[in-house]
C-alpha cells in the first residue's frame, strides 16, 4: 500500500508541480508511484522514473487523455485508487479540476492545497486565504490530497523506477475538449520562476504592461498580476496571482501598481524577498515588502530596468 | 430549464479574519457575513440565462444554520426565483454539502448547477466536482464564459495556462470563474419584493444523508507573520540593496 501521484505535464514535458508533489508524497512514505496519463506517455515517463524518490511509474496512454476532461482522469485514478493509502496531485488549475471527483467517488473527503505533512493522517493547510493555518486530520482510509507546490522542494534526480503500462479506462463521452488558447511566452513559467515582476491596476492599460516586459526581460523574471490587472484586460487570466489564482513564491517579487488586498497578499507573501513600487506611502503592500520604494511606477519601473543594465 | 444555484454564506470578503487565541478556530463572532462573491457571480449568471430566455426558473440553495436565509433573502433580491434552505448545525465539509446538493437536485431535476469554484472561508474548491461526480454528470469548473443551447452547453474555462473550451452535455454542473460576469447591485424596491417570494426550509436529517465530518480540525493557527522591511530613498539604493544585501540579482 503505497502513495500514488498523478503527474501534470503539458505538451509531453513534465510540469516542475509534480516534482514538489513527489516531495509530498515522500514526507507521507517511502513508496510512491506516479501514473502518467497521456496521449504519449515515454518522454515524460522517462524524465519520472529518473526523479529521486519514486519507485514505479504507470504509463496510461489513449488519444483522449492528450487533453483530458476531469470525468476521463477520475475514472483512470479510481481504477486504481484503492491500492493506495493517498493520492495525491499539485494544487493547480489541473489538480484542482479532477481531484474531487476521485474523493467523491471514493466516498472520502479531500484535503485540499496542503502546505505541510504532519503525518500520515495530518496535515496543515491554509484557509481564509492563507490568514489561518489549519492542522486536519483525515479519518477516512484514503486520504485524497493536493499540494501547495510552493510549501515543497522539487524532489532532484536520482532515481532508478520501473515504468509499467497501466489499461486507460473508457472515454466517458460527456464532455469534449473542443478548444485551446493558451498564452504563449518566452519568459520563464509564473509557478516555477526564480523572480517574478507583477502589474496591478496602477499600470493603467495593456499597452503599459511593456514597461514591466522590458524590467522582466532584464532580470530573466516571469510576468504576474493583480486580479484587477487580470479583470481589466491588461493580461491574460493566467497571470493573476492570489488567493483564486496562482501561489507563488519567488526569491524575488515586484509588486508594481499593486495596492497588496489580503486576496493579492495570499498568492505571494511567502516569497523570499518582496519589492513594492507604489505611489501611495500608505498601500497595504508596504507592510509585506522588504524594499518599499515610494514613486510612480512610470518613472521608477524604467529606471529600474535602466539601472540594471548599467 | 430550470437552473439550481448554490449560496453559500460566508465572512465577507473585506475582513481580515482572526484566529482564536486558543488555537480552536478563527474568530467570526460579530463578524460581517455575506454572500460567497463566486455565488454571487453564479447567481448573477443564471439571472442572464433566464433574461436570454434559456432559464425558466432560478432555485437558490443555501446549506447549514438557520442565518442563511440571509444570504437566500440576497438571492431572491437579485433575482432568483424561489429558495431553498437545507438547515442543520452540523459543520458541513464539502463533501457533506455535495451529497446534500444532489439529494436536492434529484427532487428538483435541473439542467443546470451552478456553484463557486471555491469559497473564501474553507478554500477548499471541491463540492461542484463532488456534485458532478456522484450524479454521474459531466462538469465545467472555473467557467468564464456559458453559452446553453438546447441541450448542450459551451463552456470557456480558466485553465492554468490560459483558456480552454468545453463543450458539454446538460444536465451538467459548471462551478464559476471571477471572469464571468460582473454581478448587479441589489435594489430596495428588490429586497422589498425579495422578502414575498417563497423560501422553503428542510431539514437535513430528513434527507436521509451521512453528514458527518470526515475531517477534524486539530489546531487552527496564525501563520508567521511578515515584518515590514524598509522604505529605500531611490532605484540606486533600491539596486544596490538587492544585490549587496539581499543578494537576489
Ligand atoms: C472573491 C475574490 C477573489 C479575489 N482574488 C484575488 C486574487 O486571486 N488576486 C488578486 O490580486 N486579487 C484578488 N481579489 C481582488 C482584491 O480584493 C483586490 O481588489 C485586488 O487585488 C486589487 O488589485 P490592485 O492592487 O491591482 O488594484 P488597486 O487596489 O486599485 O491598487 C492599485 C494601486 O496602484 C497604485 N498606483 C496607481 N497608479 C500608480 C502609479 N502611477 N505609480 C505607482 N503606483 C500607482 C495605487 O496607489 C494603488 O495602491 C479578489 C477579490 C475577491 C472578492
Ligand atoms: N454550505 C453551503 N451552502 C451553499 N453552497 C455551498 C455550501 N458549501 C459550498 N457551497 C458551494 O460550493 C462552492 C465551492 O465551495 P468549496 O468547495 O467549499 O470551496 C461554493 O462557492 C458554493 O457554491
């Protein structure tokens, strides 16, 4: 009886959440497996089985599974859910989506977003957008979990895991998957960068959020923001950064034109090291930065980028 | 079709929480309650689908004490139709609140359910997946855009690289994103009409539902608190700071 670990990757390479849930999973127990369903499983099963900590990997392979619907991947993680003391998969959009259907139909409750093992049956997670940390203990036999990628280290290289084919599960037919737009960028993924430069309302439009470009283009940084940024339409949804967006937690955030509502703060306080850019002496953000400088964004952003190239 | 929106009642949004000093929870004693801001957006959405002559009727379900029929009351103001409060005292875990829906739903028979991705008290983000899986429906989280025709329905969802569409079956369950719509303001002349319409209440051990908690709360506690660091005089203090003392560039 073992951890099993869905494995999330787009476009056949591994996403880095994996590596912290494999991390997870191993403060839990010393056996894990992590399933791989895809419409072409062997470049990513290779990159796991080579992941330190993971002792089997299954390969589910069929056409529907190269964009699975939440229905298709529930069934596939029930069909061998019971085998297993946990579950588990990354608290992201992906995780989030099908996790609860596999509780439900296991008939357990689900732990979500965890941000530290206690042990086996307890587990810390944050609630009230991260203004309480919650220790839960599960009483159910399986214990269905997603994980804060950012409360966990990657788990390295090392391993040695046998890679099995696992029998994928029938298209349930429900629900088709008739269309993509995702944001195309060069610069580094929001989850899984080293820096991150974020845009709030005070950046006025689109138009301006090349200013923030230029700054993250010269530091190597992933572009985030505000929901109100998000709301606006200055970016693409998948940049908001909080409490129903993404978490992050950098070695270095710039909050640019963000005022820091509790909902920003919860997607972002546990960074290294934070800088605020803000007009206001008095915005909330101020009280969580590290480096708080007083300005317009407008003269201070591209003096930043000027500085750096000096 | 009739369409089911599920409200939850929880700490308004604006309020800084506090945990208790001994540890057992966070203190909402006297604190401002409202209605999820997700629901809000669920209810707004089904209000657009009857406007567009896809709804019929609009059935607003809230789940736990007897206060929640404030948050049916904001519903019913912004315009569902009829509402239903299942009462219990009961702390209700998502999976609990699930299995409630779908005995609702069963009795109800809608084409439609309409949840929050998430709540802003327990940030969970499961009960419409739950819902969807023990009625064997198909499900649209985090929608940003529904359009319903016939029996089908098209769903754009917030996916964590950018969007993705969807197309469904109804009878489904869709759980809503921030970017759907915007919510109305209630009115006076609303609330005032709001208070006529019916709101029935059952009680939830009569839907004969194991509700018990699967989950006990251990400890609840304040996370380490931040210090604010210091205000640099300039981009040229602000560089040389980050690269001599913080050494992060
Ligand atoms: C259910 C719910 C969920 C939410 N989830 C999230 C979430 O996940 N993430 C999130 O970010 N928010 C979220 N919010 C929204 C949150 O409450 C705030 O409304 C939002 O974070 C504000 O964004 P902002 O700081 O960009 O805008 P504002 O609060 O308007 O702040 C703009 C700031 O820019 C500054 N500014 C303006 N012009 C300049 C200039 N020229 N130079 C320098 N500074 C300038 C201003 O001083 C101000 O401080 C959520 C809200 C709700 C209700
Ligand atoms: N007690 C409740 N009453 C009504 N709706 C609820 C309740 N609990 C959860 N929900 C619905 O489920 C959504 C997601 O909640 P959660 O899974 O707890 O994050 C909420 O936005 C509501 O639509």
């Amino acid at each position: 009886m073992g951890i099993l670990v869905i494995a999330e990757h787009e476009d056949g390479v591994l996403k880095p959440s994996t590596l912290n849930t494999v991390t997870a999973a191993g403060r839990i127990g010393a056996d894990v497996t992590v399933l791989v369903a895809a419409a072409e499983t062997a470049a990513i099963c290779t990159t796991l089985a080579r992941v330190a900590g993971v002792s089997r990997v299954l390969a589910a392979e069929a056409p529907y599974y190269a964009r699975p619907t939440a229905e298709n991947l529930a069934a596939l993680v029930l069909s061998i859910a019971r085998d297993y003391t946990h579950v588990l998969a990354p608290a992201t959009n992906f995780g989030k989506n099908f996790m609860p259907r596999v509780a439900a139909l296991l008939d357990v409750a689900q732990l979500s977003d965890i941000s530290a093992v206690v042990d086996a049956d307890t587990f810390v997670r944050p609630i009230y957008a991260g203004n309480a940390l919650a220790t839960v203990r599960s009483a159910d036999a399986i214990k269905v979990i997603t994980v804060r990628a950012t409360a966990f280290d990657a788990a390295g290289e090392g391993g040695a895991a046998a890679i099995e084919p696992l029998a994928p599960v029938a298209d349930s037919g429900q629900t088709a998957v008739t269309g993509r737009n995702l944001t195309r960028s060069e610069r580094p993924e929001l989850t899984a960068a080293r820096i991150i430069v974020s845009g709030g309302r005070g950046m006025g439009n689109g138009e301006n959020f090349r200013i923030l470009e230029a700054l993250a283009d010269r530091l190597g940084a992933a572009v985030g923001a505000s929901r109100a940024a998000v709301d606006a339409g200055f970016v693409p949804n998948d940049y908001q950064v909080g409490q129903t967006g993404k978490v992050v937690a950098p070695d270095l955030y710039i909050a640019v034109g963000i005022s820091g509502a509790i909902q920003h703060l919860a997607g972002m306080k546990d960074s290294k090291v934070i800088v605020a850019i803000n007009k206001d002496a008095e915005a909330p953000i101020f009280q969580v930065a590290d480096y708080g400088l007083v300005a317009d964004l407008f003269q201070a952003v591209p003096e930043l980028t000027g500085e750096l190239s000096a | 079709m009739k369409v089911l929106v599920a409200v939850k009642r929880v700490v308004d949004y604006n309020v800084k929480v506090r945990v208790k000093s001994d540890g057992s929870g966070v203190d909402i004693a006297n604190v401002k309650m409202s209605m999820n801001p997700f629901d809000e957006i669920g209810v707004e959405e089904a209000i657009r689908l009857r406007e567009a002559g896809v709804a019929s009727e609009i059935v607003a379900v809230s789940l736990g004490s007897a206060q929640c029929q404030e948050t049916l009351r904001t519903a019913l103001a912004m315009g569902a139709d009829r509402a239903i409060l299942v009462e219990t005292d009961v702390e209700l875990q998502p999976l609990a609140v699930a299995k409630l829906l779908r005995a609702v739903v069963e009795r109800e028979q809608p084409g439609l359910a309409i949840l929050g991705k998430q709540a802003i008290d327990d940030d969970a983000n499961q009960t419409g997946q739950m819902l969807a899986a023990l009625l064997g429906w198909p499900q649209a989280t985090f929608a940003s855009k529904l359009t319903v025709s016939g029996d089908r329905a098209e769903v754009v969802r917030e996916v964590d690289g950018g969007l993705e569409t969807l197309a469904l079956p109804l009878p489904a369950v869709m759980t809503t994103d921030l970017r759907l719509n915007e919510p109305r303001y209630v009115t006076l002349p609303n609330i005032m009409k709001a208070k006529k319409k019916p709101l029935d209440v059952l009680r939830a051990d009569a839907l004969g539902v194991d509700i018990a908690p699967r989950l006990s709360t251990l400890r609840v506690e304040e996370p380490a608190k931040r210090q604010a660091g210091a205000k640099v005089a300039d981009i040229k203090e602000l560089v040389a700071r980050l690269r001599t003392e913080a050494k992060v560039i």
